[in-house]
C-alpha cells in the first residue's frame, strides 16, 4: 500500500463511509486533535512510565484511534467502520483507573502547574489536547454522547496520572499560588 494517493492535494479528504471534505472541516480538525493527543501519550510512553500507567496509555492509544476513527466517519455510517465503537463501559474504565491513581496520592489543597517530572508534564501536555478535542468534538453534529463523555474522562484521568507520574517518582507537584494584590503604580 502506498503511503501517498495523491487525492489529498485539492485539500480535500475523504471520510468513512463516502463523501470529501476540506482539510480545513471541523471534523478534520477534531479527529486531527485526537491524533495529536495519541501522538502526546505515544511521548510521554517514550520518556518510561510507571508500568501500571504505561498499560492504561496503551489501553487508552488504542482507544484513541477508535474514537478518532468514529470522528472521521460520516454520520451515520459508522456500522460500515467494522469496528467496536466506544460505549459506557470504557468511560467506566477510565473512572476505575481514576480513582486507582488517586488512593496514594495526598488530597489537593489548591492547583497545580503542569510540571514535576518529565513524564507528568507529558501527561499534562496531553491533558490540555484531550480538552482541546473534546472542545472540537462538541463543535459537530452527530456525535454520540459516549465520545464526548469518554473525552471529558481521558482528562480528568490525564490529570490524575501526572499527578500519580510525580508521586511514584517522588517528585512533588508543582503548587500553583496566587498573586499577592500590588499596590498600584505612582
């Protein structure tokens, strides 16, 4: 097979299930997103993760290029993926792997930077690419609410690995502090 076909140099490309669409189409720009966001874990798998959190993440790529796939599939064609699609039972997943993650760590008393150890930041980089998806997701029409609720999880889980990332490391979170109130300028 070959790796280039030439179809896409109209800037257009096709999806699932029938029909072309331009490169710049949200829904190319949402299933792009979660493709950045798999290739932000396949780094943060690069740097060595803690094993039980390096399984999860290669759970949750697989995953990733499910959803993505169901991104790019025309509405309502999704049975001609020849695939299983994501469903409850995986957002349940990722809530039993949320609350695994946190049973060590010590309970958050104000925010955190993104930041710790290089593994924990990856995480967090791949955090805000998680929202950014689910914010793209929620700009089409047709998706299942799975999708967005799955995403809307991977975030939060995201989060809590960093933090577990950090803790296994003992290395602590970065502490987020507010600003003190200046006095204005003369």
């Amino acid at each position: 097979m070959k790796i280039y076909t030439k179809t896409g140099d109209d800037g257009t490309t096709g999806l699932f299930g029938g029909g072309r669409v331009k490169k710049t189409d949200a829904r190319v720009e949402a299933y792009g997103t979660v493709d950045e966001l798999n290739s932000s874990l396949g780094i943060a798998r690069s740097l060595g993760l803690d094993a039980w959190v390096d399984g999860e993440v290669g759970r949750i790529q697989s995953e990733l290029f499910v959803l993505g796939a169901e991104l790019a599939c025309v509405p309502g064609k999704e049975s001609k993926m020849g695939m299983g699609l994501l469903d409850e039972i995986d957002s349940k997943r990722l809530e039993d792997a949320i609350d695994r993650a946190e049973e060590p760590l010590p309970a958050l008393k104000n925010f955190v930077l993104p930041g710790g150890s290089a593994q924990a930041a990856h995480l967090h980089l791949a955090r805000t690419i998680c929202r950014r998806a689910e914010r793209g997701a929620l700009e089409l029409e047709g998706v299942r609410g799975e999708l967005i609720i799955y995403l809307n999880r991977l975030s939060d889980l995201l989060f809590t690995l960093a933090r577990y990332e950090n803790h296994v490391r003992k290395v602590e979170d970065v502490p987020w502090a507010p600003r003190k109130e200046q006095s204005p300028a003369k």
